[in-house]
C-alpha cells in the first residue's frame, strides 16, 4: 500500500447529502489528491463534482457531509468554521466559477491583494503595495497601478480571473480548487488560464483540483483525472490513459465526444 503523503487530499467515503431538496447527491467516493499535481475532476452537470470540491473546502453545511477528507493530520470534515478559516486561502484557495463571487465589490483590488500579505505575513503597507503592483504585472496587467485601485465589476472576467491568480500567487498556498475555470470563456480566454494555472503549479509547486465539464482543458493541463457520474466515482486514473483506454463505458463517452470535437474543429 502506498504511503500517504500528509500534504495530499485524501477522501474516504465522502459523500453529501441535502435530504429537504436533492437528496443524496454524492455517494460515499474515495480517492486521493496527489500534492504538487494537478487532478481534474470531471463530468455532465449534476454528477456531484462541484459538490465535492465545496465539500473539501468547508462551503457546505457540516450537517450535509459525511466520511472523512483527510490533509495535513486533520480530518477536515470533522473541524468547525473557525478551525476551516485557517486552512482557507492560505492552505487552500478556492477559484468559484465565477471569479466575481471571490471578490470583494466593496474593496478595491489593491486592498484585497494587500490584505493576502499585511493578514498572513505581516508585511508593511507600503511594502505590500509594491508588491501586489509587481504581481499584477506578472500576471500580465500593463496598467498594474490603476488595477489596484479598480474595482471588481469594473474589470472583465478574464481580468478577475488574473487578479485571484494574483493573490493565489501571493498567499502562496499548498492547494487551489478551480469550479469551471473555462467556462464561458471564449477560446482566447481559455488558452490564457492554462498559461496561469500552469505558471502557478510551476513557480508555487501547489497542487490543483480542477472542476471542468471543458475535456480538452483537462487533457492538456492535468496530470490525474477522477470521472463522477450521478454523484458516483466511475473511473479515475492518469489523465492519459482515461482518455485513450478508458475502462468505464461513461468515460469512453466523454473520451469520444472529446475526439469528435476536436475533430470539428473545436476551440483549445
């Protein structure tokens, strides 16, 4: 049996349930979360993979969540918000599908990448400043100084997604947990956030879990993929190997809508 790493996600009989509304909506999955790998987590809408991203996190009610999810000695299912808020954004960074709902539309954009550093770190005002000035730069804004002192709603949404980058980057966190970060982004967009996430695996050495319906998204970036289903683990594995010899009849599903639309000429 292979040793776990205390840095690795680790899930055992994890499942949801909301039983006023859907029920059961992730059956008992366990799996493991490499650290320092990018995981993609994959499936139609309703198959639960958003619901177990949350779950890790702590963004659903304690109530609604059995079994254990298993990172740095803690099971963190078992801990109360104050405990979650430690592990949050610093430990693990959360990327909504929207990245408008991670922002603050009450602060400006300097003040939420400063807050990462005068919170966590301790780091003068005036250090600080300069710093998250250069990390807008990094993640490619000419205008770095005028984006710390805009808004969210005034930037686009590819823009947002480089500012949480931004902080991502300067918390310098063991994990981030992307929802749908390609989706309803045009082909440009989407070739941008692969740049991102990967310049964020390289230069933080974090691991990633990618929530996507987008498959050649998660064939290009991750390394290990999990299949849900109806709220069921179906398949998991190399990324690979799951789309070239998938086992499961789903996932050869997935895998040949995969092919055909590339075939068709469908965005990267």
């Amino acid at each position: 049996m292979q040793e776990m790493n205390s840095e690795d996600i680790v899930l055992q009989e994890l499942s949801v349930s909301f039983p006023y509304e859907q029920g059961l909506v992730l059956h008992p999955v366990d799996c493991t979360f490499p650290a320092r790998e990018i995981t993609a987590v994959i499936g139609e809408s309703g198959s639960g993979k958003s619901v177990l991203g949350k779950a890790i996190v702590g963004l659903l009610s304690r109530a609604a969540v059995t079994g254990r999810i298993l990172y740095d000695g803690q099971n963190l299912a078992q801990l109360g918000e104050a405990e979650l808020r430690a592990y949050r954004g610093r430990r693990i960074f959360f990327m909504p599908q929207d990245p408008a709902l991670a922002l603050n539309p009450a602060l400006t954009i300097g003040e939420q990448l400063t807050e990462a550093l005068e919170y966590h770190e301790g780091t003068a005002p005036g250090a600080a400043r300069r710093r998250a000035i250069a990390e807008l730069e990094r993640y490619g804004f000419d205008d770095a100084a005028r984006i710390f002192d805009a808004y969210a709603f005034s930037l686009s949404g590819g823009m947002r997604q480089r500012v949480l980058c931004a902080i991502a980057s300067l918390m310098r966190p063991q994990w981030i947990i992307a929802d749908e970060p390609t989706k309803g982004l045009d082909p440009g967009l989407r070739k941008q956030v692969f740049a991102l996430f990967r310049r964020l695996a390289e230069t933080q050495n974090c691991g990633f879990i990618i929530i996507s319906h987008d498959l050649r998204f998660v064939r290009r970036i991750s390394g290990r993929t999990v299949v849900l289903r109806d709220g069921r683990l179906v398949e998991q594995g190399a990324t690979e190997l799951l789309f070239t010899q998938p086992q499961a009849d789903y996932t050869r599903t997935l895998a040949a809508a995969a092919e055909a639309f590339a075939r068709e000429g469908g965005a990267a």
